[in-house]
C-alpha cells in the first residue's frame, strides 16, 4: 500500500469491542484489541494515504449465531436489545466494509463503524 501510494484497510471487530457483557472476557479483549489497533494503525500509516477503520457488527446471522438464534426463547431474549429487532444478514455488514475500503469514505480513517441494529444505543 505504501508503495502504490496508499489504501484502505477495515478490521472487523465487534460490538463487544466497544460494549461489556458477561461470561466473555476474553472475546471482548481480543475485539478491544481490535479496535484499538485500528486506531493505532491509523495514527502510524496517514502520512502514506492509508486509511485504517473498524466495523463493529452486533448479531449478525451466521454459524457462529445459529444455536442462539435457533433457540426462540434465548433469540427473544437477546433480540430484544436491538432497536431494529432482528439479526443482520452477511451483507449488511458487508455494505459497511465495501463503503469503508471505497474512495467514498476517503475522508474516514480510526473510525468505527456499528453495524448492530441498534444494540449499542440501549
């Protein structure tokens, strides 16, 4: 990237980077490390035009979430802290690292990006 006179990198972190919750210590350490990292990053490779930014997703429906989002009491329960009320698809998050490695965000570098329907605001 320095050679080509710059770029951008998006690191997928999580909301627990950002957020505590129980019995996860040391998931959320290691998304907090992300995040800060990104920001690090970010500090260190401006002055080669590389941009460096974070997406955070909240309950995003993949395998990692099929035996939570399976159970319709467990769903219900962590559902209901999502403003929007439902987990993402792969692709919404997707969007949001598509914008953040594109010219359109040209302007974004040690940004976090939230994509959890609204999980963070409650």
């Amino acid at each position: 990237m320095k050679a080509a006179g710059g770029g951008s990198i998006v690191n997928i972190s999580s909301i627990y980077g950002l957020i505590g919750a129980p019995a996860t210590a040391a998931y959320q350490a290691s998304k907090g490390a992300v995040r800060l990292l990104t920001k690090s990053t970010a500090v260190d490779y401006a002055p080669f035009k590389i941009r460096v930014n974070s997406v955070h997703p909240g309950i995003i429906r993949t395998n990692m979430t099929k035996d939570l989002l399976g159970d319709a009491d467990v769903a219900k329960q962590v559902l209901s802290a999502t403003l929007i009320g439902r987990p993402a698809e792969p692709v919404e998050v997707s969007y949001a690292v598509l914008f953040l490695a594109s010219d359109q965000s040209s302007y974004m570098t040690g940004s976090e990006v939230v994509v959890d329907g609204g999980y963070t605001t409650m």
